[in-house]
C-alpha cells in the first residue's frame, strides 16, 4: 500500500510520515520470532518503526504527527497469527490517542469455516489476544468490528478504550465466506504456498513441540519431522538449513524423517489427526536426552489452554476432543454473525 500511495500521490495529498512494522518486517522477509529493527525503508527512505519485541503498540510520541493509521496487511485467519495482534494494538493506540484508523480489508483464505478451542483468559498472549476460535472465521475488518464491538480495547490502566467514529472499513468487493480464496503473494516467508496456508491451523500445533515442520526447507508447514522419527513410518527427509525466512530454524542441518503433507491430504480443513499421530509415535523416544518431553511450555500459549495438551496426553480421539468445543464455539459463532460483512458460509 506504501507504494500504491506513492505512485498516485500526484498532487501530494498525502504524508507518509511512518511505517510500522509487524512480525517479519514490513516486506514480510525476516524469519518468525526474529527481533525486527526500527530503520529505513530500503526502497522508499520511509522511517520504519517496528511493532515487533518490546514495542508492539504505537507510541503517543510516535503518533504525534501523524492523522491517519492505515492497517493494510494480508492476514490467514488463524488467532496465532500475529498480525491481527499488532492490529489490535493499533487500534488501541488509535482509541487511546484520539487518532482515526482505516482498516483495509483482505479475503481470509481460512475464511470458509470455523474450527478449534476458544483461547481462555489465562492464556492471553501475543499469539492469542482475543477470546476466539483457532480458525476463526472472519476478515480483519470484521475481527476489527469484534474488538470495538466487545469493548475488548484497554488503554494501560486496563480501562476499556473505544474508536467509535474514528474506526474505518474499507470492505473488499465480491468477495463471501463461501469463498476458497488463493492468496497471490505469500503473506510471510514461510507461508509460501496455498497448501502451507492451509495447512497452517493444524501444523502451526507443532510449533509447541520438539518437532519440525519444516522451517529452513523449501516446504514450511508442510511436513513435519524429526531426526529420531521412525524410517520406516516416514515418507519424507528434509534437512533443514538456514535462510531468509529461517534463521537458525531447529534440526539445523541434520537430517529429518516425518510425514510429507504436500501429498498426505488432511481429511478436514483443521484437523489433531497430525499431532496425534505424531505425539503416539514419538511420546517414548528419547528427545533431547530425555523422555516424555514431546510438548515444551509454547504449547499451552498456542492452543489457548493446558486441556489439549492433557487430552492428547490420556489418549483422546480427534472426535472426543472436538466434542469439548463444540458448546463454546457455537456461542461464538453467534457473536460472530453480529460482526460479519460479507455472506456466511451457512
């Protein structure tokens, strides 16, 4: 959008005065988790103010020159995909400050259905801001629509904050829930293909295990894997190296052996079919030195609750452990319809 500005800023209307910056930069190539730096647009000579490590809320000293926030960033429709974080924290500097805020919205290419826990308000985090599904189901602007609607803005007195007049949509045209929308430029470096991204609800789990999935290949999200994997159960090795978008990623150059998910298809669009398979293969090897040590501590803060992780654990099916979602997710899905911009996928 910078560059859009730019172009066809003839009469030189507009005043970019900042770029602020999510996880993986603002041309989206540093590596997840990866500390992003305040500096210089490369390109445009724009400064760049990171909302990624300990900023993430713009400033009032960061704001003062400024009229307009425009949030304009393809997101994938998935709670612990952080850019709806930074969203949200843009628009409680925007409420807190008095300032107006666009939100231009994107298709969500997870759009067409709703699915996994509710994130408890113990497990409030960066990578779960807000009391929603895994998939949940809805475009930025209409999440965007929830925060205001919710009252789920606070300022730092933990006061709630609300932008009224001063939140803008910019809806898409033709576009609906019904939708299997490709997206046609990866929203991050290691959501490179439409499969990735849709994979990504169910892989993204892992994240909170001593398991890969695939970072430093040239299939993230894809495959997941491990160096003490069963041969003879994989289908896939993959060796990971460091890249633009991996730093450092895990199991650096060793080789991996898993599941390859480019041609293993899930049988549901989110699906605990992965890491319950995996957790039952890999529960009583040795990882890292030590047995029993498939989960870290990440994986309570991704699932939104300690519950999955002890459902897997006493030997759930898929089924059983849906079962325990279905009551809040349908007065989720409620509250969702009061929200909705574009016609459902019901």
């Amino acid at each position: 959008m910078v560059d859009f500005l730019l172009k066809n800023n003839k009469e030189n209307e507009i005043n970019i005065q900042t770029i602020f910056a999510p996880e993986h930069g603002f041309r989206g190539t540093a590596s997840a988790g990866e500390t992003i730096k305040n500096g210089k647009d490369t390109k445009t000579e724009i400064d760049i103010i990171s909302l990624y490590g300990k900023n993430k809320k713009p400033t009032k000293e960061q704001l003062q020159n400024i009229d307009i926030l425009l949030f304009d960033i393809q997101d994938v429709g998935v709670r612990f995909y952080t850019y709806i974080s930074t969203m949200h924290y843009c628009m409680e500097a925007a409420a807190e400050n008095n300032k107006q805020i666009i939100i231009l919205d994107r298709p969500n290419p997870n759009g067409f259905y709703i699915d996994g826990c509710i994130r408890e308000e113990k497990y409030k985090s960066f990578v779960g801001m807000h009391p929603i599904p895994i998939v949940h189901g809805l475009t930025v602007a209409e999440l965007a629509k929830m925060i205001e609607g919710e009252k789920w803005l606070q300022n730092d007195q933990k006061e709630i904050v609300q932008l009224k007049d001063n939140l803008i949509i910019i809806s898409c045209q033709n576009y609906s829930h019904k939708d299997n929308y490709t997206l046609p430029i990866a929203p991050s470096p290691n959501l490179t293909t439409q499969n990735s991204i849709l994979l990504y609800p169910s892989l993204c789990l892992f994240e909170g295990t001593t398991m890969s999935i695939g970072r430093g290949t040239n299939f993230p999200f894809e495959v997941v894997g491990h160096p003490n994997f069963p041969k003879e159960k994989s289908n896939i090795s993959f060796n990971p190296q460091s890249n633009e978008g991996a730093k450092n990623p895990p199991f650096e150059n060793k080789s991996c052996y898993g599941i390859d998910y480019k041609t293993q298809k899930l049988k549901s669009n989110f699906s605990l079919k992965p890491i319950l398979e995996f957790y039952q293969i890999m529960k009583d090897k040795d990882l890292e030195d030590k047995k029993d040590n498939f989960f870290n501590s990440y994986f309570s803060t991704l699932a939104g609750n300690n519950k999955l992780q002890s459902q897997i654990k006493e030997g759930l099916t898929e089924q059983e452990i849906n079962a325990t979602w279905q009551k809040d997710l349908e007065v989720y899905k409620i509250m969702r319809k009061k929200y909705l911009i574009y016609e459902d996928f019901e």
